[in-house]
C-alpha cells in the first residue's frame, strides 16, 4: 500500500519526524508531499526545505519526496495513491483533519486517511511555535531535528 504524508513542512519538527518514523514500519512506501501554497507564505524555500526534509530522514529506507502546488487529493490520485496519513496532536488537529478527510473522500471517490497521534512528547510541537521562538532567541532544539535546528539557528544569525 502506497500513502502520501502531506505538509508545508517550513520547517519539518521532531513532530513530523515522529510520524514519518512511524508510518515507515506501517506501509511499503510513503512519500512525504511537500506543499507550496500560494496563500501561505512559507519562510523557508521549496528547496530548502526538501533538503532539511532529505537530512532528517536519511536512513530511512521507503520514503520519497515530491512537491506540488495543488490539492493532494488531486496528486494522490494522479499518482496512484491509496492512503494520506495524517498526523493528530489533540482533540483541535482532529475536528479540521476529520473535515479535510471527510472532503478528500468525497473528491476522491473513497482515498482514505489514516490519522496518526503524534506521541505524547512531540503533542505540542507545531512549525509556528518554532518561528516565534527562533524569533525570540529561544531554544529550537528540542522541537526540531538537529540539522533543522542548526540551519534555522544560521538563518536567525544573518537576520
């Protein structure tokens, strides 16, 4: 079974991290689809981003990276996915990724997700809480993997 992990990734946590080691064990492959929205305003480049995500799982077997645009949905199907996993920090992740599954279903004529909790030590992490830290001087290091951490902490010594 083929499933697609999908996310801004800007920049990719210990939380993220988390799941993807997870899942890895669950399906055949999985390839974590880094998203550029056009709304969003990421704070760290496509590529970049690729990169820091290529560090943090190497060694990691079957996984792969691919980039889009659009709605994953639409790349899931394009490319033969079966199932989106999702990663659930609490009870506020869960009503909008129910939503979202609900939505993708419907588009998608039945694609499912499955939702992972992430484990206890990772449930508060999110991307923004690093920036505002990182912001602030403040410690990264235990919300982010270790080359994340030292190439936000570089990009923070340049600004």
């Amino acid at each position: 079974m083929r499933a697609i992990y999908p996310g801004s990734f800007d920049p990719i946590t210990l939380g993220h991290l988390d799941i993807i080691k997870r899942a890895s064990k669950i399906f055949r492959n999985i390839t974590i689809l880094v998203s550029e929205h056009p709304d969003k305003k990421e704070r760290i480049p496509l590529a970049q981003r690729i990169s820091l995500i290529k560090r943090a799982v190497a060694g990691i077997a079957n996984l792969d990276i691919k980039t889009t645009s659009g709605l994953t949905v639409t790349y899931a199907l394009e490319h033969g996915y079966n199932v989106i996993i999702r990663g659930i920090r609490g009870a506020s992740d869960f009503e909008s990724e129910l939503e979202m599954s609900q939505i993708n279903s419907m588009l998608s004529g039945g694609l499912e997700t499955v939702f992972m909790m992430t484990s206890p030590q990772y449930s508060y992490i999110r991307s923004s809480r690093v920036w505002e830290l990182l912001k602030f001087g403040g410690d990264i290091s235990n919300l982010v993997p270790d080359s994340v951490n030292t190439e936000l902490n570089h990009l923070s010594d340049k600004s």
